[in-house]
C-alpha cells in the first residue's frame, strides 16, 4: 500500500484575513488601519464579490509577503493612547503567529507591526 501525500495550500488572503482578526481582539488596539493599499484591496475584494458571489475575508491593513519558505505578515494598528507601543506591537505578533498558525497550519516567520495612529481617550 502506498501512502498518499496531501499537501493544504492557504491563499495569502485568508491568512491576511486571520491576521488583521487576531491583531484586532488584542488588548490595546482599536482598530486595523487599511491605509491606502487596503483601500484598493477592499475595493479589489468587492468588485470580486460582485463578480464571483462570494465573500473574502476582511484583510484592510495586513498584508502578506512570501520570500522562499519564509512567511511574513505585516499589519498598520491604531492603539489607545494609554498603552504602550511596545507591549502592544509584542502582543500583536504573538497573538498573530499563534492564531494564524491555529486556524491554518502555516507558520508566520516574521510580523512586522506598524503603529499608524494613537487614540486619545480609547482603551
């Protein structure tokens, strides 16, 4: 009997997707910021719902890079202006890494956090 090997490929999109989802339910962010690339992905996303029936994952504001074997995610954050840049910036890339990796299997190499904008008043 000969074994049979399967291979799970994951679309960049849907790991974008678990990404900003995950970013977003850290304690301390306020929001996943699209800036201007995700704005155009939205708009991208939409015409293919439009087209196609189907509805993506929201991914404004993360955006994945393939380099080799190596997986990279980076991701635009606004955080509330009480907390730290630092310890929210480590707790987006744990919580990235572990909940990606949970949800599909693939392993993040590299989350490059980007802190947009700080929120006075937000917590």
């Amino acid at each position: 009997m000969t074994s049979v090997r399967t291979e799970l490929v994951v679309a960049d999109a849907v790991v974008a997707g678990i990404a900003a989802w995950a970013a977003s339910r850290v304690s301390g962010v306020v929001r996943v910021e699209p800036g201007l690339r995700g704005l155009v992905a939205g708009l991208t996303r939409a015409g293919k719902q439009l087209w196609s029936g189907y509805e993506t994952a929201a991914s404004e504001g993360a955006r994945v890079s393939r380099d080799s074997d190596a997986l990279g995610v980076q991701l635009d954050i606004a955080i509330g202006a009480d907390r730290s840049v630092a310890a929210v910036g480590a707790a987006v890339q744990r919580a990235v890494i572990e909940v990606v990796r949970e949800q599909t299997g693939v392993l993040v190499d590299e989350v490059m956090v980007t802190v947009v904008d700080i929120e006075p008043g937000t917590r």
